[in-house]
C-alpha cells in the first residue's frame, strides 16, 4: 500500500516539479499554487516515508535539481524577494524529507 501511494505520490510530483522548472526557466515566475501543490505533496510523502532509512534516488535527484534550478534562475530575476522565500520554504521542506530526525519542526 504505501509503496504504491509513494509511487503515485512521485509520478504527481514529477509532475509539478516539471512544471516549475519550465515555468521558471521561460517566464523567471513561479506560480504559487504549484509550489503549495509541491510542499502538501512533500509533507504528505513525508509522513508516508517517516522512520524509513531510504529514498529513491531518482526522487531525491529531481528534488535536488528542482532546488538548485531555482537557486541559479534567482540569479537572473536579481534575487527578487518572492523567489527568495518560496526558495527558502522549499529549502526546510526539502530538509525535512532527507532528514526527518535533525529537521524536526
């Protein structure tokens, strides 16, 4: 059961992250329903994954590459404020998925 759900949980995450990636590489915006869209989903796989030792490192590459994506496109849209912070909440997001026992908040 919960392998299917994290199955289905990282098909729709590809999903979105995809998503933002493009829209941030060829509008430099961020729309953010996708990202809360991305953040419940996170928190939802989260819960899925708590007290398990392992992800996938598929999963976990996309997460990476989501993240620093953005950082480098901050870059062209001057660090603007909004860009910064929905980085910064993905950011604490992101921690908490990888390491649920030093990020608990």
């Amino acid at each position: 059961m919960n392998n299917d759900k994290l199955s289905v949980l990282e098909k729709e995450m590809d999903s979105i992250i995809k998503n933002i990636i493009v829209q941030l590489r060829t509008e430099k915006s961020i729309s953010n329903s996708m990202i809360d869209q991305l953040i419940n989903q996170l928190d939802e796989f989260k819960a899925i994954i708590k007290d398990q030792d392992h992800i996938s490192r598929t999963f976990a590459g996309k997460l990476f590459y989501l993240f620093s994506t953005m950082v480098f496109e901050a870059k062209y849209m001057q660090y603007d404020q909004d860009i910064m912070d929905v980085i910064s909440q993905l950011r604490v997001c992101v921690l908490k998925v990888f390491d649920e026992q030093q990020f608990q908040i």
